[in-house]
C-alpha cells in the first residue's frame, strides 16, 4: 500500500479505478473493509457495510471509515447528493 496518495481531504487513495481489492483467505474483498476489520479487531456481518464519511470509495483511511448498515450507506450518497458535503472543508 506504498502507491496512495494522501489528498488534501485527508484522504489515503490508491491509484486504482475503483476500490482496490487484496485477497484475504481466498476470498477477494476491498481493502477499505480489510483495513477496517483488522483495526478494529471486528468481523463485519453480511448485512454490515463499511462506509467512507468521505465518500470516496478508493480511501483507506481509517479514519474516514465507519461501520454502518446499507441503509446508512445509501443514506450517505443521497446526503451526499443532495449536499455536496465535503468534509474536508467541515
Ligand atoms: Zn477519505
């Protein structure tokens, strides 16, 4: 994870179209979640989604993720949508 690039957002990007994947026991899943669960020692449910305050889906930032169900998920995008909120500038 030497390639991200820490935006002025506060943000820690990778260089990847979408979120980045890694394999973790055979399984792919996308790095922001795999950050997630090894720093905060939890196993995410299958209904459980890890959100971005920031709304940018190719952080890995711990801080910028939370745990939340896909309602709050889409709940976000449409806050986002509606809003425009950037939390950078908060
Ligand atoms: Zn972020």
């Amino acid at each position: 994870m030497d390639d991200t690039e820490e935006q002025t957002t506060g943000c820690l990007t990778t260089p990847t179209q979408g979120p980045r994947k890694t394999r973790f026991r055979g399984r792919q899943v996308a790095v922001y979640r795999f950050v997630y669960c090894v720093l905060n020692r939890e196993v995410i449910g299958g209904d459980m989604v890890v959100r971005h305050r920031c709304n940018n889906r190719r952080c890995i930032n711990p801080a910028h993720l939370t745990i939340g169900t896909r309602a709050d998920n889409k709940r976000d995008d449409w806050d986002f949508a509606v809003n425009g909120v950037d939390y950078g500038l908060l």
